[in-house]
C-alpha cells in the first residue's frame, strides 16, 4: 500500500491459476458527522478495470467493515 495524492493505492498478487495484479484506489475522507469514510475510487484486475457494478459491491464491504470497527 502507498499514500499518493491523498490516495490509498493497493495492490494484491491474486494467484488462481494465473497469477494476476488487482489494484484499487481508495480516497480517505471523514464524513459531515466525522465518521471515517473509505470511497472506492477504481479497481483494476492487470491492466482491465472492474466494472462499476463490483466497484459498488466492494464499497459495501468496506463500508460494512468500517462500521463493525
């Protein structure tokens, strides 16, 4: 993980039966009532981003996992 530009970027190795780079952009803010928030900027598997539909599920991961923090 690396902080550029205010951006969480995350690289992950995954390996099933071809190894592959998925990469996501994450942009730390703090909501209107100071609550943490992670927004799930992009997500790409090798050079190909996910479309918007995973995105919008793994918001809802992260999301989910900041509120049971």
């Amino acid at each position: 993980m690396r902080l550029t530009n205010g951006r969480m970027e995350i690289d992950v190795e995954i390996n099933q039966g071809v190894t592959l780079i998925a990469k996501a952009v994450i942009v730390p803010t703090v909501d209107s009532s100071g609550q943490p928030r992670l927004q799930v900027e992009s997500v790409n598997l090798g050079s190909l981003p996910v479309p918007e539909s995973l995105i919008n599920q793994i918001q809802k991961m992260v999301d989910g996992m900041l509120v049971s923090y």
